[in-house]
C-alpha cells in the first residue's frame, strides 16, 4: 500500500521555491519537495491548478487527507500496520537506546500511527 499513489484534483499551487511548492487541497495546505510528485501531476508552478500524484508513502508521513481515497477496510488495514510498525520502531529503540536512526524511525511510525487513528475517527464519527 505505501507504494500506491494518491491523486488529488483541483490543487493550487500558492508558492513555488527551488526546493517545491505550497499546494491547497481543499481546505489542507502543505509543502510538497519538488522530486516527490509522480508522474500524472499536471500542476507545477505558482498559480497552476490541476492534478497532484502523490506516493502514499508521502501522504501518509505528512498526515495529508485520505478520506477521499481509501474505503474502510483499507483505512482499517492501514491503522493495524501503523500499530505494528510502530510497536516494532518501539522495540528496536528500546533495544538500541540513544541510536538516532532508531529514534527517528520511532518518530516516522508515531506520525504514521497517528495519521490512521485521525482518519479511522473521522471515519467511525461519519458512520
């Protein structure tokens, strides 16, 4: 699943740097680095309004909305895999204390976790 892309359409480009652009999706604004959009994205600089392909992998460590692009079991599938990545990256510091990399794959699990639990309450609070 990390590896399917997210499409979002009708995204603003606000502002565009040497490093990528401030896009709004909807209501959500976020910064995009300009060698993470795939192919498929029609919006490139300032102004620009189109298609925005995204890889999951990127969507998911920036908590950016997935409502519109997963069903309740995928959502439901994702959270169980962020509990487990995350019980997993806690181990493994727990095992190697001090160890930076340990300690930032903890950090990335952690957001990833909390990403699914926002977006399986959105989900629950719908229904």
């Amino acid at each position: 699943m990390p590896e399917t892309p997210v499409v979002y359409d009708d995204v603003v480009v606000l502002e565009e740097d040497g490093l990528g652009f401030t896009v709004r999706m909807g209501s959500e604004r976020a910064f995009i680095g300009k060698y993470v959009k795939l192919p498929g994205s029609t919006v490139q600089r300032a102004g620009d309004r189109g298609r925005l392909v995204l890889p999951r992998w990127f969507v998911e460590q920036q908590a950016l909305p997935l409502d519109r692009h997963m069903n309740d079991q995928q959502v439901e599938e994702w959270l169980a895999l962020a509990k487990l990545r995350a019980a997993t990256a806690q181990e493994h510091l727990d095992r190697s204390p001090g160890n930076p990399e340990a300690q930032a794959a903890l950090e990335r699990a952690t957001t990833e976790l909390a990403a699914a639990m926002a977006l399986n309450a959105r989900r629950q609070h719908k229904r």
